[in-house]
C-alpha cells in the first residue's frame, strides 16, 4: 500500500506539568521487584483514547475540558504517585528504585489537531503516523552526579479537535506498571473528573478530593508483598546494571523512519463468532483425539490471530498460496506466540489485586510451521496456548530463572507474535465525563514489534483485537474473507452467510 506523505497536522499549544497537591505525598523510595526489572528492556508503553464530543469549542476546551483533567489529574496522582516520580538507576551494587519527591511531576502537552478525527476513529487501514503525533515523548533521562541514571516515568498529551472530541494520549514506563496497574490510574483519573468536574469546589485543591471522588480502590504499594524464591532476582539485576550503564536513550514515536509504511486496522468478533469458534475448537481437538485443554475466549482469539498473522506474513513473503496451505512439505521450523499472565492471585502468596507495580508471569508457546498452516492450525494454536495457561495454575514462577533468556532466542532466531492488553481490563470504561472513549489504540506496538495483537473488550461489541504490521492490513483483509468461506472459518460466518465488513466501533488491528 502506498502512503501518502503524512502531514503536520498538530499544533503544540502549551507544556504545563501536574503534581499530587503539596504535602499530599511525602518522599518515597520504591525497590524494583523481580516483576519489575523483567521489563527494564521494554520500550515506553503508550496508548490512546478517543473522545466524541462534537459541542468542543476552543473556548470549552481551556475553560471547562482542560481545568477538569488537570485537577482530576494531580488529586489522582497523589494515589498513583509512582507515575510522577522517576526510576533512579544507581551503579552497581546499589538496587535500582522509584523515587518519588514533593514538587515531582507529569509533564502534560497540550495540543490541538487539524486532523481527521472520524478517519482516526474508524477501523478501516490508517497510516499510524497520524496516531503517533497525539501522544507526548518522555522526557529525556538524566545522569546525576555519583552517576546514578534517572529516568521520567510518565508523559501525557491532550489533543483538542474543534467540533469533533478530543484524545487522551499517555506514555509510560512498563518498569512501573503492568496493564492492570496503568488501567486503573486511568479509570481512577477518569472518576475523579467525572465527579468533580460538576462539584462546586472541583477547583479548590483540596487533597482530599481525590480519595472523596475516587470510585476504584486505592492502589496498594507495598513491595513486601511480592515473594520471590532467593536467587530469581539477581540474575535480573546484573542485567539491569549493564542496561544503566551502557543503554543509550531510546529514540521513540519520533522517529518516523520506524513506522513509515505503517498501516493499521481493526477487526472483530462478536459473541457468536467467539461462541461458535470455541465450540470448533473443541470439537476438532476431539476429533483427533487431542488432549482438550483451557478453552477461552482470550485462548480462541489468541489462536485466531496468530494464524492469520503467520499466513499473512508467509504469503506476503510469497512462500505459499492460502488455498494451497495443507499442501505444504512437512516443516518442524517452531513459531512462537509470547503472553503476559497476570499473577496477583496466582502466586503462593497472593497479592492484592490493586497492587500497583508489576506482578505478570512470562509466557511463550510454540508450534510448528506445517501445523500453523495446516488445516487445523487455529486448533493447533488453541492447544498450545490453553495448555500453557492451564499449566499456570500448577506455579507461575515454572521456569522462571531462564525467562530472560528464552525471550532473548526467540528474537535472535525465530519467528513469533506477541499480545498486548486483555479483555479483562475494561478499557472502555475509562469515562472522563464526557462519555466512554469511541476508540483506544496501544500505539507502541507499531514500533516496538512486527507481529503484535492487542486484545479490548468493547462495551458496545465483544472483543476487539488491534494489530499494526507494515502493508499486512491488505493481506489480512483477504486472509479473513478466505478463512470465513474455508472449513476453518465456516464457524465464523454469521447467520445470514454474508462476512463482515470494517464497520464503525468494531474493531481489530495489528501490532506489538
């Protein structure tokens, strides 16, 4: 797919920071978990969040919409207080931590777009270049004297577009919060303005405020906690000391040489197709006289998926001809499929299911390259990702000692997918007041990977997966006509025979 040259299409119009209110907070020095230097190596996280709000003048926007989110923002933080603090990376052997200090911030942008909110919020391909211009960059890290690295944890960006809505885009350090922990500062922020964007003393700064309005459960920090069997971390550590030392700044969105050519769209499934996929998986894992394993809806999508990007791939690598799939000479080449699982109730000692940090196990499958392909590929792919799923319940840390390492291989020497997100984390229920998002988008997949998913559970639809791979969007497309009228994909098609098309608010695209 040809892309057009990607105009300038947004306006920086101020750069303000936003604390917790004074003395909310006091100094707080938070140790990196085993969890959290896991992800040390990870690129900034960044996600977006459409709002429909068509009565958006330029002069709502700075005297009422602007207000209302600065103020919700700095009563939030002062119970997500990591997210303005920084990651200081001491020399070895001193353990690198979270410092959060009275007067830390979140630099916010504030911008306006010229752009197309409509195109930027339907599902259809786009050239991720436009999404890419409405979140902020972190600031640069910085290098103390003693030689400690100090790193900004978080940046946040609001888009105004006039007559159209607005975006809320964020970025962050995954060092400091997995996807259950950054899911639930957004939904805090967005029910503190909810609430207090309509009480009287929405602008007094009171810091009790936050806790009044704030519907979700504060978040927990204790570190204690986290129970790591003693050696697991120190492996991590060395690791993370030679990243701090020698680690140049990650060059990010900015750089549009890395997504020029990018193209994402969105998908989806509904209940029935999901209902349906699940019973076929079912039944064909039975009728070969496979094991039946943990059939869900995040298993069923996951295999969907990963079929669909490997044979988009292969066919644009022009090494086979869709129809012709099951043909194929027999090929024991591994394709990996690479999941985060959330182990806050999984571990020998539970943690708190509002722990703010991370608390996710590492979790990779592998099958075959004849099986992907094969005509029982989707199956093929549920199996090996239910039974990984299955096996968490007898220990998440299984293997932990070589998780590193095994991620390292797989990126050297194969091919893989990943997944980003989960139904499970209510993304769309991230309403600041001015009604649920219309779209959200994780922009950092079309960087960071070539073959990524993300998963979202919309309030209107079901399950959404979202995926960003350069020029795949053509080939997905019919890729996912053949799979509706081929013997796998029959379980699809709905009830009128007739395969879906892009609509408005239904979505999957690709990325990570």
């Amino acid at each position: 797919m040809a892309l057009s040259p990607s105009p300038q299409t947004v306006k920086i119009l101020d750069r303000i920071k936003v604390a917790p209110p004074p003395g909310s907070v006091p100094t707080t020095s938070l140790p990196l978990t085993f969890f959290d230097l896991l992800w040390h190596l990870c690129c900034p996280m960044e996600r977006l969040y459409f709002y429909q709000f068509p009565l958006l003048t330029p002069h709502y926007f700075f005297e009422t919409l602007l207000p209302a989110l600065k103020h919700s923002l700095s009563l939030t933080l002062q119970h997500f207080f990591p997210f303005a603090g920084s990651l200081v990376c001491p020399p070895s052997p001193a353990k690198p931590h979270i410092l959060f200090s009275d007067g830390d911030s979140v630099p916010l942008t504030v911008a306006e777009s010229a752009g197309d909110f409509q195109s930027l919020t339907v599902n259809h391909p786009q050239d991720v270049r436009e999404l890419h211009r409405l979140v902020a960059e972190l600031p640069p890290a910085r290098v103390e004297e003693g030689g400690a690295r100090v790193v900004p944890l978080m940046a946040l960006q609001v888009t105004a577009f006039p007559n159209f809505g607005f975006s809320v885009g964020v970025t962050f350090c995954h060092v400091a919060a997995d996807g259950r922990a950054f899911h639930h500062f957004m939904k805090s922020w967005a029910s503190v303005c909810y609430k207090a964007k309509g009480s009287s003393s929405s602008s007094s700064g009171s810091s009790d405020q936050g806790r009044m309005f704030l519907d979700q459960e504060s978040p927990f920090h204790g570190r204690d906690s986290i129970k790591i069997p003693t050696g697991l971390e120190q492996g991590l550590l060395m690791d993370f000391w030679s990243w701090a030392s020698t680690t140049k700044e990650y060059v990010g969105p900015s750089n549009y040489q890395l997504i020029t050519g990018k193209v994402r769209a969105t998908f989806v499934l509904s209940h029935d197709q999901i209902k349906r996929l699940k019973s076929w998986v079912t039944n064909r894992l039975g009728d070969n006289g496979l094991e039946l394993v943990h059939i869900s809806t995040f298993v069923v999508t996951c295999a969907l998926s990963w079929v669909c990007l490997v044979r988009s791939e292969e066919m644009e690598d022009g090494n086979i001809n869709i129809s012709e799939s099951d043909k194929l000479d027999d090929d024991h080449n591994p394709y990996f499929f690479v999941f985060a699982a959330d182990c806050r109730d999984r571990l020998q000692n539970p943690v708190p299911k509002t722990y703010f940090g991370n608390c996710l196990a590492f979790c990779m499958v592998s099958v075959t390259r004849k099986e992907l392909l094969g005509a029982n590929g989707i199956a093929a792919a549920a199996k090996a990702i239910g039974k990984k799923v299955k096996a968490l319940e007898r220990g998440v840390l299984e293997g932990a000692e070589k998780w590193m390492q095994d991620w390292k291989n797989v990126l050297e020497k194969y091919r893989f997918a990943t997944v980003a997100g989960s139904p499970k984390l209510g993304i769309y229920e991230t309403d600041f007041g001015w009604g649920r998002p219309k779209k959200s988008e994780v922009v950092h997949t079309d960087v960071s990977g070539k073959n990524a998913l993300t998963l979202i559970k919309s309030y209107k639809l079901n399950n959404t997966m979202q995926r960003s791979r350069n020029c795949a969007v053509i080939t997905l497309n019919h890729l996912y006509e053949q799979l509706m009228h081929s013997g796998n994909g029959a379980i699809l098609r709905p009830e009128n025979g007739k395969v879906p098309r892009h609509a408005r608010n239904e979505h999957v695209s690709s990325s990570t």
